[in-house]
C-alpha cells in the first residue's frame, strides 16, 4: 500500500508536507504509510481517498480501479 500512496501523492504533484496539510494529517503519518511502517485508520484512509480523488479500496487493493474484485464485493 505504501508504494500506491508514493504514486498517488507524486501524481498529484504534492509534497508530503502539502499532501499532510491538505489531507489534515500530520507529515510523520504520510511518512510512516508510505513506507509501510504504519496502517491507516478507516478515517485516514477516508481523507486520503478524499484527497486523490479517489475510491479508499484503489489504495489498499491495488488491483481495484472502480471494478469488483474476487472477494472483495
């Protein structure tokens, strides 16, 4: 997950600073999710999907792109 976070983050252009404060979050969380040294709380993960524009399930099920996925309804 913490390599899809890096990717999303990059493609948005931001920093993890900017990405943090956007996102209402400390930097140190953003850190500590993109290098795997941390699991998100359902609300970060809500302020990240918010954040990329996105579905929560396209950060942590990297094969979800706005489709089902086997076992994951």
């Amino acid at each position: 997950m913490g390599i899809r976070l890096v990717d999303l983050r990059t493609r948005a252009m931001l920093s993890r600073a900017k990405a943090a404060r956007r996102a209402g979050l400390n930097p140190s969380t953003i850190y500590l999710l993109e290098t795997g040294r941390s699991r998100p709380t359902a609300e970060t993960l809500l302020r990240l999907a918010d954040l990329y524009g996105g579905d929560p399930r396209a950060i942590i099920l990297p094969a979800y792109r706005g489709r089902k996925v086997a076992g994951h309804e």
